[in-house]
C-alpha cells in the first residue's frame, strides 16, 4: 500500500467496530501528524487488530494510545562561567547555543536526541 490515507485509517477503525461518531476529532489528529506518524500509526493499528491485540474500540483512544512516541531530547546545560572555562569564549561552538535563564542570566545548552 502507498502512504495511507485518513479514509484507509477510518475504514481500519470502523471495520474494528468504531462509530462514525469522532471520525471529524480523529481527522484533525491524523492531519496534524507528518506522514511518516501518519504511516507508523496506520502500520502499528493495522498490526495489532490483525493479530488480535487489543486496540480501543472508541477511535480516538486507539489513535491516542498508538500514536508514534516522540524521542525524548535530552538537554545539555552548561553556567556561563562552565562554558567559558571549557571553551576559553563566549562564542558558540560544537553544538552550543547561548539563551538567558528566567533569571535572565546567561547559559549554554546543547541538545542531543538519546
């Protein structure tokens, strides 16, 4: 199958025994997400009814509860005093990015995906 669509969603989900009820909220969740959430939902879905695991029968629990998990980022942060002992400047480099804390205070962060 190409890219699916929200009707290849929706039939999925009312084959499953959904109602017609939420498919307007089920339509702007599956709008807002890109295609590649758009595909590994529809896959994870599709997997899970066809090998008999449980999948809501009220769609918009069985879209939320098998949605794509976002990466969780994790963030570096480092005083302006840190930075400048390690690097001997204030400028920017390897991935840090100069911002004020909401004391207004300069810091360094850096973000990394685990």
């Amino acid at each position: 199958m190409n890219t699916p669509t929200f009707d290849d969603l929706w039939r999925l989900l009312y084959d499953h025994g959904s109602s017609n009820y939420y498919k307007h909220d089920c339509c702007q969740i599956w709008q807002s997400l890109t295609p590649e959430q758009q595909r590994q939902l529809y896959d994870t879905l599709s997997r899970r009814i066809e090998k008999g695991l449980f999948v809501n029968y009220n769609p918009l629990y069985a879209i939320h509860d098998n949605l794509p998990r976002r990466a969780k980022v994790n963030k570096q942060t480092l005083t302006y005093s840190e930075y400048y002992s390690l690097y001997r400047t204030t400028e920017p480099k390897d991935g840090w990015q100069m911002e004020k804390d909401a004391n207004g205070k300069v810091i360094y962060t850096k973000s990394q995906q685990p």
